[in-house]
C-alpha cells in the first residue's frame, strides 16, 4: 500500500511539474489577419525590436527593444533565463553548416547529425517562456555551389514543428534576389518566416519580394551601416567607413523607409551588432566602442524604437581637417613626413569630450559572412597629442595602407571615425605624379 501511495505521489508531482513547465511556454504564432502578417506571443501583437547579439540586455530593454537574436545554441539557457528576466525574448539561432566552411552536404551521415543535433536542441529549449522563435542558419548560402543545403533546412523545420508546435521557424539569407527567394518559396515550405541580412541594400528589399511574388512574412534579420563591401573606395581599394554620425543617419533613415514602412510583411528586425567587434575594422558594424561604451547611432535606434531620444546624446562628429582643408578620401603620404589634423566635434548637453587617436596598418585579415578577424596591432609613437583634438601625424616609414582612427566620448557615450591612407616612398610624390604601387587586399563579400 506504502509502495502504490508512493508510485500515485510520484506520478503527481511529475505531472505537476510538466504542467508548470508547459503553462510557461508562451506560444508564438505568426497569422494573416486582414492582409496583414501579424506575430503574435499568448494571442497578442508581438512586433520585433531587435538586437543581434547577447550583450547589454538591460540597455535594450530600456530603450525599447523586446527581443535578442543568437546564431547557436551556445550558453543557450543562461541567455535564456537572463533574457526573461529582463523582459525579452530570444530568438534561438542553429548553426547551419556552411559549405565555405568545409561542410558537404553530400554526406548523408553529416547532413543526419547536423539534424539530430537540432533536435536535441529542441527538445532542450522548446519550454522556456523567453523562446520567440527558431533561428535556423544564417547566411549558409553565401559563397555556395551545393543546392542540396535548402532541403537541408526544410528538414530541420519540418523537424522543429514536429517537435515544437508553439514556435515558429525563421531561415536566414545574406541579402535576397531573384534566385535565392525562388529557393526559399519553392524548396522551404516549412520555413514560416524570411529573414534578410541586407545593410546599403535594405532598400531594394521590397522591391526584391514584390517581383519574385513572395506574400509571406518577413523580417530584417540583421541590418545596420553600409557594408564594406559596398561602400566608396579609395584608390588603393580600401573601403571608406562612415563616421558615427553617418551612420546614426543611416540607421534613423533605413528604420523609417524600409522596416518600419512596411507595416504588411516585415514583422520587425535585428539591429547589428549589438557588441562589437573586428570585420574589416574594429568599428565598422559593433554598436558599443571595445570598452563597452555606446556609440552614437544607438541615439537614434532608441528614438527608432521608443518615438524618444535619451537624456545624454552621443558627442557627434563634425568635421576633420588635413592640412587645413576637408579632402581626406584619398590621403598619399610621404614618408616619415608631418601632417596637421583637427578634429571638429560637439555634444549636444555640453558635456566636457576626451579624444583618443590610434593608428593602425590597415587590416589584411580579411574574411567573408562575419567570420573572426584578427585586429592589427596598435603602432605607437606616430601620433603627436593622440588626446587632443588637434594633432600632429608623422607618416610610418613602411609604404602600405593605415588607417588613422579617433574616438570622442563623454565618458558615457563614443562617436568616431576613422581616415583609410596610403604611404608611398616615391620621390614622384614631390612633384604631384602620384604612381600607386599598393600590395593587392584579399576581396571580400558579405
């Protein structure tokens, strides 16, 4: 009797529990309503604003964002469990094998095991309250040959809505055009959600979509300042960066015109990067400076995200000056020479602006689709008064490519900019006959 009271106990508490468990899932959906794509979390409207990365949660929180993006399942539950904390959800990112990476998806073996460790995945998170949606892959199809890869991805969904009834699946694409979207329609039926990493090229997005006759839902999975693979050149081919102050321009005007303008099909969007980090240089696309400190075009993406601006703005770049005149695209040095630079800069609440200069050979660890860079190093004692406004740059000896950064912050917040140029040791520089003789960059493309 003891034994069977024991077993009955037993049973009721597993029960129990599972209830617990299962009464936390909050049940996203994604529905046409008159239409119009709606997702929806516990029946309500759910609109995604969005940061890719898994840093800073409070700021997000606070400035309006309700959702964090991962691209693995790495740390997945401490994510997770601080996310709901925090008030967000989470959008699970698998990692979709690349074939740029080595993958073959001509390995039925591999291409099973990529499976069943998704699954496994599921099987582990599909509870947690903080769960929005699957995330899987990003950007597998860049630089790819084996079509086989889609079907992949369909089967993997096919799986998670097996598995999981309450989430929906989002696959994610380096940009869209005619042929990538033509996959996705025809050979990822299980996929509920479209997601476009598109940065200069957001605009075009919708005119993309329109064309090809894609009616389903959508979302802006990364998206952020011009890409360095699109952006001006100097004549030595590296790539111009905007200045913080360009890009906050950039990120109020991309929200407005191409995400928030498209009320019927884009169901919300990622910010990034929402860290920092190295891709082509340490501060093309990372939102925070490497000390952790925002930078200026998070200004406007709280503005973006809650219609306010924040009590302290970003100090704001201006304007710099070589040699007295603004032209800085195309700077060829000589060597070991001296140049006047000035740097014009203003914050908004008056607060007193520390300044940093840091010079740097330009980087030729050069990757594709995000993958780690390593940083160059720091070249020292070429920048005379590197924490002033005004400075005195004297040329390195070497000939190549360097690029001159400078940070202004409030100690609260950073704006920078950086200047690409070129040292050339030719005794035609004197009379203006300029003869480029640059080492060839290894290209990229993102």
């Amino acid at each position: 009797m003891k034994l069977f009271l024991s077993l009955i106990l037993t049973l009721t508490l597993s029960l129990l529990v599972d209830s617990t468990v299962f009464s936390q899932v909050e049940k996203t959906e994604v529905v046409e309503e008159n239409g119009k794509w709606v997702l929806k979390v516990k029946g309500e409207p759910f609109y995604v604003r969005g940061a890719g990365g898994v840093v800073h949660m409070d700021l997000i929180k606070s400035m309006g964002g309700n959702t964090i993006r991962t691209w693995g399942v790495e740390n997945a539950q401490s994510i997770l469990d601080e996310a709901h904390e925090k008030g967000l959800k989470v959008m699970l990112g698998f990692w979709i094998q690349h074939e740029r990476h080595g993958f073959d998806y001509n390995d039925e073996g591999k291409v099973k095991n990529q499976l069943e460790s998704c699954r496994r995945a599921v099987r582990k998170y599909k509870d947690h309250p903080a769960l929005l949606m699957w995330g899987l892959g990003n950007e597998y199809e860049l630089q790819y040959s084996n079509t086989k890869v889609w079907k992949a991805v369909n089967d993997i969904a096919e799986m998670v809505k097996s598995e999981d009834p309450n989430h929906p699946t989002c696959t994610v694409t380096a940009g869209t055009n005619a042929e990538k979207l033509k996959y996705v329609m025809e050979v990822l039926p299980a996929i509920d959600i479209y997601g476009i990493n598109t940065y200069g090229d957001i605009g075009n997005v919708k005119s993309v979509l329109k064309t090809g006759g894609f009616k389903g839902p959508y979302m802006i999975t990364e998206w952020g300042p011009t890409g360095h693979w699109e952006s001006p050149k100097t004549k030595w081919s590296s790539s111009i960066e905007q200045t913080s102050t360009e890009k906050a321009a950039v990120y109020l005007r991309r929200y407005q015109n191409s995400i928030a303008s498209e009320p019927n099909q884009c169901i919300g969007s990622f910010t990034f990067l929402w860290g920092q980090k190295q891709e082509y240089t340490s501060t093309w696309y990372g939102l925070f400076s490497e000390s952790g400190l925002p930078t200026e075009p998070l200004d406007e993406l709280e503005y973006c995200w809650s219609g306010n601006y924040p009590n302290n703005r970003s100090p704001r770049i201006d304007s710099i000056y070589f040699e007295n005149k603004p032209n800085i695209k195309n700077l060829i040095l000589q060597p070991q020479e001296k140049y006047n630079l000035t740097l014009f800069a203003s914050d908004a609440n008056n607060d007193r602006l520390n300044y940093r200069w840091e010079l740097y050979q330009e980087s030729t660890d050069l990757k594709s689709g995000g993958d780690a860079e390593n940083k160059p190093p720091l070249i020292y004692g070429k920048v005379k008064g590197a924490k002033n406004n005004e400075i005195k740059l004297k040329a390195p000896l070497n000939e190549g490519r360097y690029r001159l950064f400078v940070f202004v912050d409030d100690n609260k917040k950073v704006a920078y900019m950086n200047i690409p140029f070129y040292v050339q040791n030719d005794p035609e520089l004197v009379t203006g006959k300029i003869r480029l003789k640059p080492q060839t960059l290894k290209s990229t493309n993102d």
